[in-house]
C-alpha cells in the first residue's frame, strides 16, 4: 500500500466487475476499503491479466457506459512510463469481457481451494461461507452469500458428475 502518494496523479484506467470481483481483487491487491482504487502489480496473474488488456490511443476514446465502475491505478517502470502518462488508456468492450471472464475463472479456483480447505477441516458449507465473506470484507447478505454458495454448489455437481462416470465405468468392465 502507498502511503502519503496522490493516486489521482497515476494512471488508471476504469472497469467493470460483480461487488464479489471487487473485494476479492482488494484482497489480492491488500487494498484496504476507505481507499477508491485499487493499484495493480503485476506480480499476480489477475494483474497480468488485467495489464494486458490495457489499451493507449493518441486520441480519447468513448467509454462505454459500466454498471459498476472499479478504477484500477497501473503500475509504472521504465519500460511503460512514456505510454502511460502521455497517451490515453482505455479498456474496449471486447476486453472487458475478457478481464471479467479472466477475473471469474481465478476466483473460482480461490473459493474452490477454500471449500476444500474448509471441508477438510470440518467445516460445514455455511461456516466456510461466512469465512470466505468475512476475510473479503463483503457483507453477508443474500446476494454475496448465494454468489460464494454457487461455486460450491458447482464444483461439488461436477465431482458427482465424475464419481458417477467412474461408476458407470466399474459396472461396464464386470
């Protein structure tokens, strides 16, 4: 975290991600809640992901319009520093999609590694939940709760999927 650093002198660019995406991102990046931005390193793959997708134009580009909007404060070195402070950044719709479905697919792992975690230590679905919510700094409402939920819910069909094929394989070879 930057301490005493105007963050409105940075470049940044501005996306559009689920409440869950968010404080999950701030929890990757250690973002703490009372700062608005969150400030990408490159040193994890969210970051990369989110990096690569970034795009400068000699001119403004039109911004779509964003549901929810998350502004993201890119890293500057020696290699970007020209681009980044003298063009202008932006992130096309094609892109924004791509992050949101890079950003699904990581969290899901994350929440999957938890539950795995939690179940082997013997705790049941709703205390990993709360866990989960608790260490994302989101509030345990309907909406939050049944979004972890699903993933669960999803990684455990799929196992049963699996067990069941396997079965079907076992009865075929007797």
């Amino acid at each position: 975290m930057l301490k005493n650093v105007n963050l409105q002198t940075k470049p940044k660019i501005t996306i559009s991600i689920s409440e869950v995406l968010e404080a999950w991102c701030r929890y990757v990046f250690d973002t703490p809640i009372s700062q608005k931005e969150i400030i990408l390193r490159r040193t994890h793959a969210i970051g990369k992901l989110i990096y690569s997708k970034v795009s400068v134009s000699y001119v403004p580009v039109k911004k779509s319009c964003l549901d929810r909007q998350v502004t993201i404060i890119l890293p500057v070195h020696n290699t970007n520093h020209h681009a980044l402070k003298n063009h202008f950044l932006h992130i096309d719709n094609f892109a924004q999609e791509q992050i949101q479905d890079g950003l699904d697919y990581e969290f899901r792992k994350w929440i999957q590694q938890r539950f795995e975690r939690g179940y082997e230590k013997g705790f049941d679905q709703k205390q990993i939940i709360e866990a989960i919510l608790r260490g994302l700094n989101l509030r345990n409402n309907a909406a939050n709760f049944d979004a972890i939920k699903k993933n669960d819910y999803r990684n455990r069909r799929r196992s049963e999927e699996k067990r069941f094929k396997e079965l079907l394989t076992l009865c075929i070879c007797e």
